[in-house]
C-alpha cells in the first residue's frame, strides 16, 4: 500500500498544501494544510519524502521554510575551514 492512500490529503485539494509555497502565502490555508497533517497517520513518512525531495509548499506539517530551518538544523557541523 502507498504512502498517499493512507494520507488524510488525499481527498483535498493540492491548491491548500501548495498556498505556503507562493511568494505571499494565504496564512488560513497553510494553518488549514497543517491542520490536515496534524491528523494524518501518514505525517512522518510524508515529511521524510518532502524533506529528500526538497519540495515546497506544505508536507509532513511543515511549510519548506521549516524543513529547511529542520534540515540545517539535523546537518553536521562544517569542519575547520583552511
């Protein structure tokens, strides 16, 4: 079985997920899209994907702004610089 048939975003429109993505995001539809993944079984497994797969808008909970601020977050620290 697919990660997305168990999504609870499967029946909604992509257009909410993708509202945080654009330049000026619609605050009520990147809280509505991160309320949907609040209750999703599929949430970890989605972020993980969304996370490799550097995607924008919202997956997982989380807009790409904090999977980035995520991703900086968990990266190794850089070495001595020369």
């Amino acid at each position: 079985m697919s990660l997305w048939n168990n999504a609870a975003c499967v029946a909604i429109s992509a257009d909410l997920f993708a509202a945080a993505a654009k330049a000026t995001p619609d605050q009520r539809s990147v809280l509505a899209a991160k309320a949907v993944c609040g209750e999703c079984r599929a949430r970890t497994s989605c972020l993980a994907w969304a996370m490799a797969a550097d995607e924008s808008g919202v997956w997982g909970g989380l807009d790409q702004n904090e999977r980035r601020r995520l991703r900086r977050k968990s990266a190794p620290p850089a070495g001595p610089r020369r």
